[in-house]
C-alpha cells in the first residue's frame, strides 16, 4: 500500500489550521476541502503547504467535505484516505497506528477510539463521552459491526469502499462504517489519544446531536453482510 493522502475538512478554521497542516503535511499529501467558509481558510490552507485546496461554494457540511476530499484522492489513484480535524484534536502521531491494520489488509476502514484502555488520558468532556457512549448500542446495531466510538472522525478508509455519497453532516463516520459493512468490509478500531482543540473550544458539541440521528437513520437502510 504505497499511497496515502490525508483529507482535512475546513470551515472558518484560519485562525487554527495552520498548527494542523504544520504538523501533517510532512508526513502525507493533504487535501483540504473549505466547506463555504468566508475568513479565508483557503488561502491559508495553500500558505501552510496543503497539496490540494477544494472549495465547496455553499456550506454543505463535514460529511459532504470528507467525500469531496476522497473522491478526489480515489481519481488521483490514492489507495487510502484518512481524515483529521482542522482543529488538532487528532494526534498525527497516531496515524501510523491508525494506517497499521489497512497496510496488512486486516481491515477496510480503521477507526480511532479515544474510550479504549490504551487511549490515554481523555480530553472529552464528560456529557460529550457520556452521548457518544449511550450512542454505542444503535450504531453498532446499525452497521452490524461493535462501533466503540461512535462519534469520532479519526478515520483511515480503503478507497476501494468509498461509498457513492456519504451523509453531508455530523455523524457521517457512522454512515459510512454502515456503508462499508453492507459491502462486507472489515471495520476494527485502534486506541488513539484525544487532544484539546486550537483555541481550546470543540466546534463539535451536543447541539450536532440531532444531524448524528440523521446519520443513523440514514444508516439504518444498509443490508449487513
């Protein structure tokens, strides 16, 4: 597996990206896709040294920027894409970790869990692990294989799987794992370390809660193999 890019889904994010695309565009091709933002987070994004800049021309949300970013990579005969926060909440230095069951080809999509024993201490705040845990059970049953942490985006996909559309918002990790599973794909999870956000405040708090439930019923009309 010698190809790898890095999608990297951006709204309003100029005054954090750069520390993110810093720490990233050293190790991987990256693909930053501006979802409709207005504070110029696409010339940032050229200034920090991100490969591709895509800019969506409306708001469509983080689900529909992570296709986009995909998308492209497949057409550029990338093998596997992985996707991180604009906001440096996922460590860079997890990805080899995150990339490792891909490589040997143990799994079709890897998700990064920040609740397993190994993860290290959790950054989340409370109410938000305790969402993402009651979550668990329905999006487990939904892609009919175990999620363990169900609403992070630390993610690294066989391209091979990449669905023809994604659900555009938050919760789209849990469509597509559904997606995946419904194509027979293997989905495994590794522990990654969660880190406090640029400047300190999650964008994505409990009020996305309601596009999430979008994403498991969206979720709910895959067949499990």
């Amino acid at each position: 597996m010698d190809s790898v890019g890095a999608v990297v889904p951006a709204y309003q994010a100029a005054t954090i990206l750069r520390p993110t695309l810093a720490e990233l565009t050293t190790r991987l091709p990256v693909v930053v896709v501006d979802d409709g933002s207005t504070d110029g987070t696409a010339e940032i994004a050229h200034q920090a040294g991100a490969w591709q800049v895509l800019r969506q021309d409306r708001r469509r949300g983080p689900g529909a920027a992570v296709h986009a970013g995909f998308s492209f990579l497949q057409e550029h005969h990338f093998k596997v894409g992985v996707v991180l926060d604009a906001d440096g909440q996922m460590d860079v230095d997890a990805l080899d970790h995150l990339l490792s069951p891909l490589r040997k080809g143990q799994a079709a999509l890897v998700r990064g869990s920040r609740f397993e024993p190994d993860s290290g201490a959790c950054t989340v705040p409370w109410l938000r692990r305790q969402a993402a845990r009651s979550l668990t059970p329905l999006a487990s049953q939904r892609v009919g294989q175990s999620i363990r942490d169900p609403l992070s985006g630390y993610v690294a996909l066989d391209l091979n799987y990449l669905p023809d559309w994604l659900w555009p918002g938050y919760g789209y990790p849990i469509h597509l794992a559904a997606q995946v599973g419904s194509e027979g794909g293997k989905i495994t999870h590794v522990p990654v370390p969660s880190r406090r956000p640029q400047g300190g405040v999650s964008r994505h708090g409990l009020h996305r809660l309601f596009t999430v439930g979008g994403a498991l019923w969206a979720s709910g009309r895959f067949k499990h193999r």
